[in-house]
C-alpha cells in the first residue's frame, strides 16, 4: 500500500495537467451549455411578457396561471397518459424480441441487431409520415382490412387519433428500447439459469423469478428512454393525432411561436421538466424497491 | 447453454414467429417509402400509377437538397466528436478521479435527458442571441451535443466500470502516468464502446429535427430540409426518392460494416493473438 | 474477444484533430456576400428572379420557414437574413419589434405597376415615399369541397361547422384564419374585438373542434386526404384547389356568402440587413412581369402587379379563379390585416385546440 502512495507521489504535477485536461471539455460543456441554459428557462418562467426576448419585470404570475387553469393539467395528464401506454407498448413489445436475441438467436444475432436497426436510418419525419399513408384512410391497412372481408367501407379510426400516436412512437423506439433490453438480458450469468433448473423450476418460473428481476435495469433504461421525449414531443402528435392529442410540447412550442409569450412558455416548461422529473424518481424507486436484484 | 433442450426449442420457435411478425411490423411503413419513390403520382396512395424514375431524376443536381445533406453530414460529425470527447473525459473523471467536481459535471451531463427538445431548441436560442452568435451552423452544433452527451457519457460510463480495477492500478503500479495509463490502457480498451457512442451520437445529430427547427440560419439540416418540402404537396415524391436513397445508402454501409465485423471476427478465431 | 493494447498513437490523435478543425471551420458561414432571403417553403425558386440571378449568379441564399409566425420567433431571436417575406398582417409586429428598415420606393422601378389597393395599404406606410414592405403576392382562402361527397352546401363557412361531416373536416391553424372565420359567423369584427367578443369567437370555435380530424398548415396531407375521400372539406389555399382540380378531382372551391379571406405577402427589409443594394436588386427582380406571371401560372396566386396579369389568357384566370384586378376581388372577400388583440386571440386559439 505505501508503495503505492510513494509511487504515486512524484507524479502529482502531471496528474493534475492531466485531471485538468480531462475536466476541461465536461466542464464546458456542463457548466457554460447546461445549466446556463437550464438557468435561462428558470430566469424567463419568473419574468413578464412584453414581447420582448426577456420579459421585464419579476413576477410569479406565469406559475399562478399554470397551476389554476384546468387546461394545463389535463393536457399534461393527457401527454404523461400518451407517454405512458407509448412505453408500456414499446416496452412489452420489444421485450420478446430482446429476448430472443439474448438466449434464442445464436449465429443470427448481429444479422437480427441489424435488421432491427437498420428502419432506424430513414429520417424519422418520413418514418412517420409513412405511418399516415398505411394508417390513412385508403391507405395499406384500410384496404388490407376491406379487401380481406373484414369491413366494407374504411374507417376513419385509425389517423388522427391517441391510438395512431401511439403506433408511430412504438415504432419509431423500438429499436431505443430493444438494446438496452438485450444488452440487460446478456449480462445475466447463464449459471444463475443453469443453477434454477437445477434446483427444479419449470422455464416459466426461471423467467419470472430470476430473468425478468434481473433485466429490470434494461427495461427500466429503456421505459426512460422512450417516455421523456415523447412527453415533450409534438411532431409526431401533430402529423398524425388529431386534435384529441394535443400535447404539452404542443403548447410550449406553440408560446413561443404563435402566442408570443415567451415567459409564459418558459414557466411551462419548468412545470414539466419537474413532473417528468418526479416521474423518473418514481419508477427508479419502484424498480429498488419491486424489481432490480442488483 | 439452455436451460431445457426441449422446452425452449418449442419457446424458441413461438418467439421466432413472433420476431418475425415484428420485423414485418418494423419494415412495412418502411417499405412504402421505396415503394411511392418509384409511383408515376402525385398522390402516395394505392392504387399505384405506374412506374417511373423521374423522382429521382429531380435529386440529381439539386443544390439545395445536398447543401442539406452536406449539413447534416458535417453537423453530425462534429456534434458526435464533441459528444463522445466530452463523454469519454467526463466519465472517465467520474469513476476514477475522485472528485466531487467530477462526480457533479457527470450528473449535470446526464441531465438534457430529462429535458424536452423544444426546451433544449428554446435555451440555446436566447443563449446564442445573447452570446452574439445567432441560428447558425455552429448553434446546431452546440445543441446537438448536449442532446447526444447523456448517452455517450452512460455508454462510456459502463464500458469504464466493467473494466476491472486491478488492470488501471497494475499499469498506475509499473509506473505509467495517469496520461499514458489513459491513453495506452484504458482508452483501448475501451475502444468499441468509443466506436458505438460515436454511432449512436452521429444518429442522434443526423435524425435530430426539434432542436434544429430552432436553432438553424440559413442551412438547413436534411430533416429539416425534408420538413420544408413535405409541406409542399408536389415534393412528396421527391421526399420519398430521397429516403430511399438514404435507406439504400445506410443498408450498404451498415451491411459492409456487418460483413467487415464478421471476417475481423473470423480471423481473431483463426489467428487468437 | 482479444483485446488488442495498440496505444492510440499521436499521429492519429493529431490527424483526427486536424479534422476535426477543419469540419469546424466549414462550419463558419461565408455568407457575406448573398444576398440572405427568409422566406415561405416554395418561394425560392430561381425562376421568380431570373433577372437577378443573370446580374448576380449564385448571389441569393434563401432560407425557409413553413409559417410566418416561425419566421417571427426566429428573427427576434436573432436570426439576420437581408430580405424576408411575411404577409400583411403580421409586418406591424415585426415593426413593434424594431426589426425593419424603410424601402425606398423610388428605387423600385416598377412600384407604380403595383395594384393601389396594395400600394396604399395603411400598415405598409413610412413616411416619405417609403414603405416597410413591398408587396408581391396574394391569394385567396376559402373551402375546399368534394362534389361528389357534399351534396349541393350553402355558399356559406358553416360547412365547417356542419355535424354531418364531423370527423371529415380540417381547417389551417394559423390565427389569421380559423380565428377570423370564427368570429365572421359569430358576428364579431375579428380585427378589433372586446374580451367579451373574443369568448363569443372561443365558443364558436369549440364548437368546431369535436368536428375536425385536424388543425394544420401541411397542404399536403390535405391535398392527398381530400383527393382519398377521408376529408370532404377543408379551409385551403387556392393553389390546392388549382392542384386538386389538374389531377381529376371532383373539387370545387367554395364562394362563401361571408366572403373569402384573401392575403397579401411580399418583401421586407431588416434593420441590420448586410447587402442593402443587392436586396433591391431582388426585389427589382422580382417585380418583373415576367416573374409575376410565373407565381399566377405555377401556383395559381396573383401578382400584386397589373403588368404580370396582362401576359395570362383570361381563360387561364377563370379556370384559376382569380380575378385580373385584386380590387374586384376586394370587394366581395375580406382582407386579412392587423388583427389588433392578435397575440391574445392566438392564445386563446392554443387553448382551444389543446381542449381548454
């Protein structure tokens, strides 16, 4: 031990150039983007609009609004809603398939990684803009449906709805979701698999009782992953949901665009950053708690 | 190993049947892309019109269109450089150099997370318009790599602590400096994981529309590029010709990359070093 | 998998940093001499300004925005382009901001070709033979109907409002339309309107919302929607119509009894603008006959030039629906101007849409 303390003592200038160096482009980064960014919103939310690009003045009153007004709460209950079944929907079916990557896939597994990654390369605004033409109304799955029998004229049920938004973001994720899955999934030793069966448990109850705990830390990585950005996304809503998803992202953007108030914008978005904060907090704690053993 | 030979072969199956229904799924919207690029219509919808290749004839010569491409190229470049050497370093710091300092510039990185991209885009606009610089090139840059840092600082995060300590503190024991310890040891080791965050930071930049819709002057990145045409109805072809372009291009390189990996792996097996 | 300890040498480190300097570089803007133009997605095309581009190649860089509102957010965040192409209501709030200087109309050769019902617009005058913007284009907003699919509708923007069609509907979501049709049939004045006005139009457009399958700018998913049937009506440009009726459609673009909204857009220069003398060449250009006979014949939207409609057949005209003379047009449709409460109606607006 004290050899090691001597042979390390000699070294103390170039260690701090090099502690210095290393710190450097983090601190930057960090420092002069992040959180001067991140002080900037907080700084705007307190401020008054007069069109301005800073506002004037001091006042709370941009938070009195958003925690009065009813429409502020229910369109963010709706987003976290959206969000949500968007990343049960995501999750539950990327799972299954990380799965099989994992223990079934063998000699296949790179060639499956790249096909599952390669739709990802497509710009996502076509991506979802060809989920308009199968969900439209004579698109691919309208005419599928009438031409199969199974209804004869097609439906208007499909675009411009939750359900679409849904659809096109498990889409658009799965691939966002599928990895960190897998690669959850590899990490578990096989001799714990091996030692269940030993000890007598049916494939079923080996999965539930000593993969799926284990993997908890992957699916949580990927729900993370996939529910913040929808929450705060209004692209996908906008191109195929209809009115009935407007989301919150939709009205943030929206105050500093068309409405033209900047502050009032920047106070929604710290209310948002907090709730999807909490979120977070949430899950990580539930998954301590229920789910991870490691 | 398998748990139970039988029982999972017939898992196996079902689960196979399953992937495969959700490759279909993956691929199907996908696929019309290709499939409209080559329609003689307007209109993307069936029933198809006919064959023709003038959609992709307007690409060639397009100014605009590869002004865009070249953007999002050198953008995405940039951005990922900066964001997996500011990955790399924070994380780095973060396991090994015992600092408060460290273990907070890595929680501060981590953070753009959690924020939304309209928040990120927002920001960084008063921020450029209060530091001089205004929507530019250079912007996009900046916004691109705060988007990107959290995942190149979790992905070089875990390939730094499945390192086993023992290998840092034998080279730190026979003498090494913590630069050469850095630079001939760790780094190299990591070398893969530097590979992957560099991809999965180039994606980000490349695909990246929220942020860019803000923040960019007077070139356009290709998603944006894409946006501004898919408002104007007589583009829709075009669009699509485009995408399958990029599709095509990225099935070459990314298929050439798979078949390069296989062979480096064959040869490691013929050859253990 | 062996892992190899090749040291990453200094060369590559220098190599790759030498890169990395010059993909930085490139990304420095040379833009110092082109001409910067800020403008609506279609409106670059090179053959709106030939004569330009003959004295200058190369020399305009244009820039696009899908909404002119967009366009607002960015400039006042700082975004400096030469010209920019706003339309008429919005140039008295780029004004406020501080963001414009005067044009002088003696240097456009051909302003005394403009139309008087758009040289003589209030909001454009500064002062001294000056204007803040010059205009260049106009166009009509009204509904787009299937023929087949509407049997015989009043003249009337209460097809948007009809319960039969709920669900087959869209409108554009700008404050300078939906709103305004809203107030229209709500008996309010939508460019001057009291609180208590303001919740009537609200409530109108509440109304409306369970009724449309979107709220959107995106002509092109309009275009394709009605031509597949899932829209019946739509609130659109004429260009779509002129779109729609070229390829077979069974279109018809309504003439309601409360009046089309028409628009006026065209050129406006920024204060800290670069390359003054070249922007008026632009906008010289762009005052040619010729380049307003383009937009009339491409796009289907009228030139503010008299000259530009002397070189279209009247045949063409009526089968574009446009009348040779805005000031005809003018009388029958109402003109989109400054809307004076127009930031809190588009709060409102947001509100509505999002359920509030």
């Amino acid at each position: 031990m004290s050899a090691l303390v001597a042979a390390q003592a000699p070294k103390a200038r170039s260690s701090s150039g090099f502690r210095l160096a290393m710190l450097l482009p983090g601190a930057l980064v960090t420092f002069l983007l992040i959180l001067f960014a991140l002080g900037l919103v907080l700084f705007l939310a307190f401020r008054g609009n007069d069109g301005s690009l800073l506002g004037v003045g001091l006042t709370v009153d941009n938070f009195v609004t958003v925690a009065t007004d009813p429409l502020y709460w229910t369109v963010t209950l709706r987003s976290l809603v959206i969000a949500g079944l968007v990343t049960l929907a995501t999750v539950a079916t990327a799972y299954p398939v990380a799965y099989y990557l994992a223990f079934h896939a063998g000699r296949r597994r790179g060639l499956l990684l790249f096909l599952v990654t390669l739709p990802f390369w497509t710009s996502y605004l076509l991506r979802v803009f060809a989920w308009k033409i199968v969900l439209a109304y004579n698109g691919v799955l309208n005419s599928a449906l009438i031409e199969s029998g199974i209804w004869s004229e097609p439906t208007l049920a499909f675009l411009n709805t939750p359900a679409a938004v849904v659809v096109t973001l498990a889409h658009a994720y799965a691939p966002f979701a599928i990895l960190p899955i897998y690669v959850a999934l590899d990490t578990i030793p096989k001799s714990l698999l091996e030692a269940a069966s030993d000890l007598g448990a049916r494939p079923f109850t080996a999965f539930r009782r000593v993969v799926l705990p284990n993997s908890m830390p992957g699916v949580l990585a990927a729900a993370l992953v996939v529910f913040v950005p929808t929450v705060g996304d209004y692209v996908t809503p906008a191109m195929v949901g209809g009115p009935a998803s407007t989301m919150i992202g939709t009205l943030i953007q929206s105050q500093f665009g068309k409405a033209n108030d900047w502050p009032f914008g920047a106070a929604l978005s710290v209310c948002v950053m907090l709730v999807i904060l909490v979120v977070v907090l949430v899950a990580r704690n539930a998954d301590r708690r229920f789910g991870s053993r490691t | 190993m398998r748990v139970d030979r039988a029982g999972t072969n017939r898992d196996g199956r079902w689960l196979g049947l399953y992937v495969l229904a959700y490759l279909v799924f993956l691929y199907l919207p996908v696929l019309l892309i290709p499939l409209f690029s080559f329609n003689d219509s307007i209109q993307a919808a069936f029933p198809l019109q006919g064959f023709t290749l003038q959609w992709y004839e307007t690409l060639y010569g397009n100014p605009a269109l590869s002004g865009a491409l070249v953007n999002s190229l050198v953008i995405a470049t940039v951005a990922a450089s900066g964001a997996t050497l500011c990955g790399i370093t924070v994380s780095y710091m973060d396991l090994y150099g015992r600092s408060p300092l460290a273990a907070t510039i890595s929680a501060i990185a981590r953070l753009p997370i959690l924020i939304p991209g309209v928040i990120v885009g927002i920001s960084l606009l008063i921020l450029i318009n209060l530091i001089g610089l205004g929507p530019s090139r250079i912007a996009i840059v900046l916004g691109h790599i705060l988007v990107a840092l959290p995942t190149t600082v979790v992905v070089m995060r875990s390939r730094f602590a499945a390192i086993p300590r023992t290998v840092r503190e034998a080279a730190l024991d026979l003498g090494a400096s913590d630069w050469t310890t850095f630079r001939r040891v760790m780094l190299p080791l990591s070398l893969p994981a530097v590979l992957s965050a560099f991809m999965l930071a180039f994606l980000i930049s490349f695909d990246e529309f929220i942020v860019v819709f803000f923040l960019a002057g007077t070139e356009p990145t290709l998603p944006l590029y894409i946006w501004s045409q898919l408002r104007f109805p007589r583009s829709l072809p075009t669009v699509m010709a485009l995408g399958t372009v990029i599709l095509a291009t990225s099935f070459i390189i990314a298929g050439t990359a798979e078949i390069l990996r296989h062979r480096g792996l064959g040869a490691t097996r013929r050859n253990p070093a | 998998m062996t892992f190899h300890l090749t040291s990453i040498t200094g060369h590559k480190a220098r190599a790759g940093l030498a890169a990395l300097a010059l993909a930085l570089s490139s990304t420095v803007a040379l833009a110092a001499e082109k001409l910067q133009y800020f403008t609506w997605s279609g409106y670059e095309l090179p053959d709106f300004n030939k004569s330009f581009l003959a004295a200058h190649p190369d020399g305009v860089e244009a820039s696009i925005f899908g909404d002119d509102d967009d366009a607002f957010t960015k400039v006042k965040a700082g975004f400096r382009p030469d010209i920019a192409h706003p339309c008429y209501d919005k140039v008295a709030r780029w004004n406020k901001e501080g963001l414009l200087q005067p044009i002088d109309t003696k240097r456009i050769k051909n302003w005394d070709s403009i139309f008087p019902v758009f040289k003589n617009l209030p909001d454009l005058q500064a002062g001294d033979g000056k204007v803040w913007m010059v205009p260049w284009d106009w166009g009509n907003t009204s509904i787009l109907y299937r023929t087949d699919l509407v049997k015989n509708p009043e003249a009337s923007w209460n097809l948007l409002w009809d319960k039969q069609y709920a669900g087959r509907m869209a409108t554009i979501d700008a404050v300078h339309d939906t709103p305004i049709v809203a107030a229209l049939l709500a008996g309010v004045n939508p460019f001057d309107m009291t609180p208590e006005q303001m919740d009537k139009v609200a409530a109108k457009l509440r109304e409306q919302r369970p009724l449309l399958s979107s709220y959107t700018t995106d002509m092109t998913s309009v275009e394709q929607a009605l031509a597949s049937g899932q829209l019946v009506a739509a609130m659109t440009w004429n260009a779509s119509a002129t779109s729609l009726k070229k390829q077979g459609v069974p279109v018809e673009f309504m003439n309601p009894k409360e009046g089309m909204l028409t628009w006026a857009c065209g050129f406006v220069m920024l204060k800290d603008a670069k390359n003054v003398d070249l922007a008026y060449d632009f906008i010289n250009s762009r005052l040619d006959a010729d380049s307003g006979k383009y937009l009339i014949q491409s796009y289907g939207y009228g030139s503010s030039l008299s000259t530009a409609f002397a070189g279209v057949t009247k045949e063409e005209l009526e089968k574009l629906q446009l009348p040779s003379d805005p000031e005809v047009m003018l009388k029958s449709t109402i003109f989109t101007g400054p809307m004076k409460q127009n930031d809190d109606v588009a709060k409102m607006f947001e509100k509505v849409k999002a359920g509030g």
